[in-house]
C-alpha cells in the first residue's frame, strides 16, 4: 500500500510544478533554466512541464481553492522573496487542499486496488501531519 504522500509526490507534485513552471515562463516570462533553478528540478523538467508531457495526471488549475496558495508561490518565487523552506510549506498546504477535495481517492485505488475510497477518510478528515507541523 502506498500512502497518500507517496502517491502525492507521484501525481499532485508534479501537478503544481508544472501550473507554476508555466505560470513563471509564460506570465513572467522567466527562462526554463531560472525557473528549474527555482523549483530545484533540471530545465528537461520544466520543458516537459510547460509543453504538458509532465504533471498531467491531476488537472489541479481547475481547482478554485488551490489557485490563491498557487498564486503566491508563483508571485514569491518571482520576486525572490520566497526560501526552499517556505516553498515546501506552500506545497504542503495545497497539497493538503487538492487531498481535501478527493482529487487523489483514485489515484491511490490505483496504486491499492483493495482500498475503498467510500470508506477512506484519511485525506478528508482535515489532520495531515507534515501540514499540522509546518503551521505551528
């Protein structure tokens, strides 16, 4: 069984990479090699973010709830106001955001064909761990 985490860094990471690789390229109009600088992945990464051959799995821009903690990592890492520190803290909170939502229920009955999305509630009940430490 994979947990939700797991199948986060598989689907919903590379998700927001690539809404904020494309954001930073196209509306700030950063080059590849500064925005990979600033996500700490390679420039390929980012390529294949911004031409949709990667993150693709979740359709996360589509997700009215996340665009505002999208917006600010966008805006922060654009004006260099934003440490690696803070940005895990952003992932993390909309990461919790999408989870809330039941974007990844299928997603980890995928990974665990046994799991019953109906019966799970670890993503609903709102007590992520990495989110309730980085908040304090």
């Amino acid at each position: 069984m994979l947990l939700p985490c797991e199948v986060a860094v598989r689907s919903l990471v590379p998700a927001l990479r690539s809404v904020i690789a494309r954001q930073l390229t196209q509306t700030y109009e950063l080059k590849q090699k500064d925005v990979a600088r600033l996500l700490g992945v390679t420039q390929t990464a980012v390529s294949k973010y911004t031409r949709h051959v990667r993150g693709t799995v979740l359709r996360i821009e589509e997700v009215e709830e996340v665009q505002p903690a999208i917006k600010e990592i966008v805006a922060s890492l654009a004006n260099g106001g934003m440490s690696k520190y803070e940005l895990v803290t952003k992932f993390c909170v909309a990461c919790e955001i999408v989870r809330q939502k039941g974007m990844m229920c299928e997603l980890c009955k995928l990974s665990d064909p046994t799991i019953d999305v109906q019966q799970c509630f670890v993503c609903h009940s709102g007590t992520h761990f990495c989110a309730a430490k980085i908040e304090k």
